[in-house]
C-alpha cells in the first residue's frame, strides 16, 4: 500500500449492524470472531486469548514500570497545563467548565512526542496484531482524565456502535488499549465492563444531529443503549471493574459495552486511549449518511500502518 491512503467517504457497504433506525432496540448478534489469531503468533498465551474471547477483555497488571508511567505523567502535566493545547479543536474541555477532559490524536509527534512513542510500543502492538490478526493502523487516540472532585461520567456504550454508526467501521476488527496513568481504585470512577457483552450487538434508537461530535464528546445522548436492555445484560453478564495499579494496561474488544462514574473523590483517575483497527477493515461512508467526522476522531488513513518500536 502507498502511505497517506485515504478511504473514500462515498464508499457503500453492506450494513450487518444495523442501529439508530427504528423505534425499538435490538440485540443482534456478533458475525465477527473476536480473536483472529492463536498462540503461536504473539505474546499473548493461550489461556490469556481464550480470557479475551471470553469476556471481551484482558488486564495486565504492571504492564509498565514506575519510570516509565512517570514519564507519561510529565507529559500529561504539559498538556493538561497548556492553554495553547485546550484551544486545539483536538482538546474536548469538561461540560460548564475549561478543565480538559480529553486530548485526541495524541499519538501524533506533532501533538506529543512521547505518548507516540506509547502508541508504537512494539510489545503493545505485537499483542493487538495476534488478537486481530493483521497489520494495524490508529483509528483513534486520546488521553482521557478524569480529576478529582470534577471528572464526570462516561454513559454505557459501545464504541463499535458509534464507530460504525457515525464513522463508517464496517467490521468488529478493532481492539482498544487503555493504559492506566494513576492508580485506579473501586471509588475513583474506573472503567466498568460487561464481561460477555461484546459477544451481542446492542441496537440504539434516535438519529443523531449532523455533527453530533462536538456535543457527544463531553456528554453522549445518542448511541447508548436503552436502560431496559441495560438492565438485561447487566443480569446475564455482571458489571466487573477495571481496578489496578498505575502502568496496568486493558485491551478491550469494540463491541465491549463499559462506561465510568462521575468522579467525587480527590484520587485523578486518567488513561491513555489507543484504538487499533486492522487494515482490512477501511472505514466506508458513515452508515447515518451524515459526513465522516474529523481526521483527529476517525483516521481513514488506514495505510499509515503501526510500525513497532521500543518504548524506554
């Protein structure tokens, strides 16, 4: 492939998850495998792929040592502190207030040098390739914070709903890599999953507005699950917390359903947030006809492949 690649917005294909169309939600189910590859084509062994094809999920404990997670937390600092760096259309601020909230496209060198170099981590990279099977590129990247006393919630979703819905991501070829840049605890709004969940396709009603980006972003009303069919999963899977130690690191199926708690203790709760998607699963036309959101939240330079490297 030649590099700079870029799908075509107007590119049509057949929808197999099809949301947001009708009055009543659905529960469809998966056409896609969650792992793509075996243990013999990755760090990942057996027993732990078998985990993520189980539950949609795998946690590594201490996935980076003290210096490296403080390396990202100088980084972080910067750009939590840089004015210049909440006026960038990357910068998503709190609701009724200027507190950054999330950072996109940080795996950019020209955003930051250091969290790129995060993105790229060859044993992170080597791990996402075994799941899905394939080279990969950045669909998304952003750094999420959650302070203390004012971080707020994320609601139940899937992101595979949005993606496909707003962005045009045909496949559940995905997988999301979550690392823990402060130690999260049970109070301190971690990240809550369904285990199983990813396994169903939860359909979502109400079209969202054009540009339901700028609004979603600091506050989703659209593509969430109804509270009944919530209600449904909840009891057949549980709700299991993604609680570890600073440096731990999540791989997370697309399809997972997880949201967060407002966060009302004065613990910080922040992650770094990379989504790889194989290259054989180019983004087509946004199955809500509405036009392709920005470059910064849905790459379709899907040739820029990740090229691993050591991270210090």
């Amino acid at each position: 492939m030649t590099a700079n690649t870029t799908t075509d917005s107007t590119t049509r294909v057949e929808d197999l998850y099809p949301s947001r169309i009708t009055q009543q939600p659905e529960f469809l189910e998966r056409r896609d495998p969650v792992v793509y590859g075996d243990a013999q084509n990755g760090p990942l062994n057996a027993e732990q792929l078998e985990q993520f094809d189980r539950d949609g999920f795998l946690l590594l404990p201490g996935f980076y040592n003290d210096q490296q997670v403080a390396l990202c937390h100088q980084e972080l600092d910067r750009l939590r502190d840089s004015a210049e760096t909440r006026q960038r259309p990357e910068a998503i601020v709190e609701p009724n207030g200027s507190a950054l909230r999330s950072l996109f496209a940080v795996h950019r060198p020209e955003i930051s040098t250091r969290f790129s170099q995060v993105a790229s981590d060859k044993r992170i990279l080597e791990m996402v390739m075994q799941v899905l099977g394939s080279e990969v590129y950045m669909h998304q990247s952003r750094v999420n914070l959650k302070p203390g006393f004012a971080g707020k919630e994320f609601f139940w979703h899937s992101d595979f709903e949005t993606w496909h819905v707003e962005d045009g991501l045909p496949r559940m070829r995905t997988v999301s890599c979550s690392l823990l840049l402060d130690h999260n605890y049970e109070f301190n709004a971690p990240l809550m999953l369904l285990p199983g969940s990813h396994r169903k396709f939860v359909t979502c009603i109400g079209q969202a507005p054009e540009k339901h980006y700028q609004t979603s972003l600091k506050q989703q009303k659209y593509g969430v699950p109804d509270p009944e069919s919530l209600t449904q999963l909840v009891k057949e899977h549980g709700i299991t917390q993604a609680t570890g130690p600073a440096g731990s690191l999540l791989l997370f199926d697309c399809n997972a359903l997880h949201g967060s708690n407002g966060n009302i203790t004065p613990f910080p709760r922040s992650n770094l947030f990379f989504v790889y998607n194989s290259i054989w699963n180019q983004l087509a036309k946004p199955f809500c006809n509405h036009q392709p959101r920005p470059e910064f939240i849905a790459s379709r330079e899907f040739s820029n492949t990740m090229k691993p490297r050591e991270f210090i």
